[in-house]
C-alpha cells in the first residue's frame, strides 16, 4: 500500500511541475522533501534521468528564464552575431584593399 502511496505522490509531483504550476526552485524543493519522506520507487531506472534532470534545473535556476524565452533570446542574438560578423569580414576586406598597394 505504502509503495502504490508513494508511486502515486511522485507521479503527482512531476505532472505539477511539468505543467508549470510551481516554479523550479519549488519543484527542485518538493523533490527534496519527496527522498526525505519516502525511498524511490524507481531507482534503477531514474538513476540516468536524475543526473539530465538535475543539470536542466540549474541552468534553469541560473538564467531564471523560461525555454520559450530562451529561445526567443537566441533567435535575436544569432541575427546580430550574423550582421557583426559579415560587417567584420567586410570591413578587414575593404581594409585590406586600401592597405595593400
């Protein structure tokens, strides 16, 4: 019964947090508080998991920023890596035109 109990509360707590309903930092808390109160149902097979997880959650907590977001910042920032590194290469070209005699 205690196994079922706790299959079903860790089962809970991954669909809360996958739905957004809590933020990162309470998700990475409820988990904490999950392995103090009970054993892990799964431990074989979440042994791999927990270490993609855990590096998912703390670049997570370090920028703060939802994958939506990021993405968005990434598109933008790859459109003017793009334009400063053509003006570069442009600029050394038309540099080394006038330079070389």
């Amino acid at each position: 019964m205690k196994d079922i109990f706790s299959k079903t509360v860790y089962f809970l707590i991954i669909i809360i947090a996958l739905l957004g309903v809590i933020n990162s930092p309470t998700a990475l808390l409820l988990g904490f508080v999950y392995t103090i109160i009970f054993n892990n149902p799964f431990k074989e097979s979440s042994h791999k998991a927990i270490h993609y997880f855990l590096k998912i959650s703390v670049v997570g907590l370090g920028f703060g920023m939802f994958i939506k977001e990021t993405l968005e910042t990434s598109k933008e920032g790859l459109s003017l890596t793009i334009f400063f590194n053509t003006f570069n290469c442009n600029a050394r070209f038309a540099n080394n035109k006038t330079s070389k005699n």
